[in-house]
C-alpha cells in the first residue's frame, strides 16, 4: 500500500473520532440540565465534570492523536449521569407540585 492510502485510511479514522466527539459534545451540552437539578447525587454530577476536565487536559492513557480513552470515559460519565436521572425522575416533567413529592403537608384542611 502507498502513502496516499494510509493518508485516506487515517482521514477516514479522524473524521469518524470527530463525529463521535461533537456527538458526545452535544449530549454533554444537553445534560447541563440534569447536572444544576438537586435531584441526581453529586457523585454523578462530579464524574461528568472529571470526564471533560480529562477530556481537555494533556495527560491521557493514550496519546493524543488517539482519543479513545477521552470518548470512553465521557461516555461512561454521560451513561452514569443518565442513569441516575432515570432513577430520581429528573427530566421527565415532574413540577414542584408533584404530590409525589415527600416533605410536603398535602392535608387539605390545612390544620395543625
């Protein structure tokens, strides 16, 4: 095989590296939702935030031209995040007024 065909090859791979990256770009973008509601714990919130802290900072498990470990680690962090929204609710149009809601008095007749 001749140099114009790796030059192909390694285009063809940055190009799909890229996609996948603005793809995990957008759903980060998205779950800044999820990360200011009280509902999901903060172990969750603080793991989407150590992905993108690695994901910009220089010291990776692999070098640079390989973002495998970067696209990995913000994809665990954005399933776990995910995860934990389904579980407490969030996202799913629940109003402060959700009789689901603990902590509330619902009596309607207001006495103490």
């Amino acid at each position: 095989m001749d140099t114009s065909v790796w030059f192909v090859v390694g285009a063809l791979v940055l190009l799909l590296m890229a996609g996948i990256a603005a793809v995990l770009l957008v759903r980060v973008i998205r779950a800044r939702k999820l990360l200011v509601d009280a509902g999901i714990p903060l172990r969750n919130k603080a793991l989407v935030w150590a992905a993108v802290i690695y994901t910009v900072s220089p010291v990776d498990l692999l070098p640079d031209p390989v973002y495998l470990d970067d696209i990995g680690f913000l994809l665990l962090a954005l399933r776990s995040l995910h995860a934990a929204s389904h579980a407490v609710g969030a996202g799913r149009g629940r109003t402060a007024m959700d009789p689901t809601d603990s902590g509330g008095n619902l009596s309607a007749s207001g006495g103490k």
